[in-house]
C-alpha cells in the first residue's frame, strides 16, 4: 500500500517561530499536495506540486511555502507562525496521469501559541 | 468541479448495509465521482471511483445511476469502525494539480 508519511502527529510552535512540517510519500508519486483542514471551512489547498522543484499556490498560499527538492518528499513551511495558522496540516500525494485517487497522510495538528 | 449534495448525517445498524446517496446533476462526461472517509482525527482515506459503471473493491460498491446525476455508495456489512464522514466528490480524472473540494459530507454512526 502507498504511504504517506507526516514527520508529526501534534506540534506546538510560538508565535513567530519557523516551522517544517515535513511528508514524504514511498510510491514515486508525481503529484503532492499541502492542505489545512479547519471546523467548518472543510479542506482548503495550501500548495502543491506535479514535479521535483516544481510548485504552485493552491487557495490560501499566504503565510506559507514549500519545498520539494526530492520526488518523494513535500515540505511545509510556515515562515513566521501565527495563532491563525493552528489547524491540521493534510498532505497527500497521487500519481500524475491515472485516475487514482489521493493518499493522505495522518495529519499533523499544529497550534501556534 | 461538479458540486454533490449529500445528507448531513445517518445511522446504522452495525451488520447491515449502509446505503450513501449523493447527488450530483451538474457532472460533465469526464468527471468521475470519488468517495472518501474520514474517521476523527485521521486523514482522509480514498474508498473508490467510477465514471459510468457500476465499481465494486474489497472495502465498497458504487452504484452511479446511467444520467450519472446520482450515485450510491454501498458498505456492505457495517462495522463500527466505518463510522465516519464520507465524502462524495466529483472532479476530471488525473489532471495534476486538480484540487480536491470536498464538501459536508455525510456523518455515518453505525450502531451496535
């Protein structure tokens, strides 16, 4: 079975820290994706990427980038974090040219304090 | 994408088959229909798909109706670790980038 794996499972970070949230998928994967899910806004798209070193701003890009130097990993980075940035971070992965459907790791629940 | 209408929320009983209904008139020739599960605190799990026909995994069925305008998942034998929320979701296939938008969904309680 295809994996998606989250670095963390909970993380509390300050205010104005940096924060990695690292994903890395184990079934050569094209396509990776960073959301947040937060109680009653549903899933939102942060960013994702069809490509190493390629990237692309999904729906809320502000306050967030990404890395993906390597084709099974996906990173998150919150610059600076702030308190409207606690949620939980998805990330998922899916081939580039079949219909699979996405595999999404466990999540990471981020608070920011 | 296509937008899907499903029930807020169901019951059932643990052993029995639970139907999922999900509507979804504005769907184009090349969307397909996904269904996903979310059990608390997890992330979403990918059921299963289809475009025009019936499709049947080890874990569900689905029934899409020949207007594709509405589809059913099937669970065929409950257990309670299937309570969760499903998703229906319908979007074109293997496009990359194509966001996934997930809607309400429906609350699934399967009681003993």
């Amino acid at each position: 079975d295809v994996k998606v794996t989250q670095s963390s499972r909970y993380l509390v970070k300050r205010t104005g820290e940096k924060v990695f949230l690292e994903c890395v998928q184990d079934m050569d994967h094209e396509n990776m994706f960073w959301y947040r899910q937060d109680p009653g806004l549903g899933l939102r798209l942060i960013y994702f990427s069809y490509d190493v070193k390629m990237k692309e701003k999904g729906d809320i890009p502000e306050g967030y980038s990404v890395s993906r130097e390597k084709k099974e990993r996906f990173s998150l980075i919150l610059e600076s974090a702030s308190t409207n940035q606690t949620s939980m971070y998805l990330c998922a992965s899916t081939p580039g040219d079949r219909e699979r459907g996405y595999t999404f790791g466990s999540g990471t629940r981020l608070t920011v304090v | 994408d296509a937008k899907t209408t499903q029930p807020p929320s169901m019951d059932c009983a643990e052993g029995r088959a639970a139907n999922l209904p999900c509507n979804h008139s504005t769907i184009s020739g090349n969307e397909y229909v996904y269904w996903y599960r979310q059990i608390h605190s997890q992330g979403p799990q990918y059921i299963i798909h289809g475009l025009k026909n019936n499709e049947t995994n080890e874990m569900a069925s689905l029934i899409i109706t020949e207007d594709r305008k509405s589809s059913t998942l099937i669970l065929p034998h409950a257990t309670l670790r299937d309570t969760a929320v499903y998703y229906c979701i319908v979007r074109v296939a293997g496009a990359a980038g194509n966001k996934l938008t997930f809607g309400g969904g429906t609350r699934v309680l399967v009681k003993p």
